[in-house]
C-alpha cells in the first residue's frame, strides 16, 4: 500500500464519523461497520506485512 492508499483510507473513516453522527444520510451506507471493519483489518494486514518483510527480508 503507498501513502495515498492511506490517505483514501483516512478520508473514508472520516465519513465515516460523518455519518455516525448523522451529518450524512445513513440510509445510503448501510454497512457503515462492516466497511470500517474491513479497513482496519487491511491496515492491519498492512502492518503484519511490513514488519514481516522487515525482518524476513
């Protein structure tokens, strides 16, 4: 992942609190958990990677 793929990441949580608060229409994310879950199990999958790399290679 490059720095931008973090910086798309960083921008969807952000709607994210966006909606939780109701500053959006829930309505059309419905999954609002589902999608933070799946992002922060690729950040993590993120890290695992790197720092598998960094010490492996």
């Amino acid at each position: 992942m490059t720095d931008k793929d973090f910086n798309n990441i960083d921008d969807i949580k952000r709607i994210l609190k966006y909606l939780e608060k109701g500053k959006l229409d829930v309505e059309s994310w419905s999954n609002i958990d589902e999608l933070r879950n799946s992002l922060e199990l690729l950040i993590e999958e993120h890290k695992d990677y790197m720092n598998h790399m960094k010490l492996h290679h």
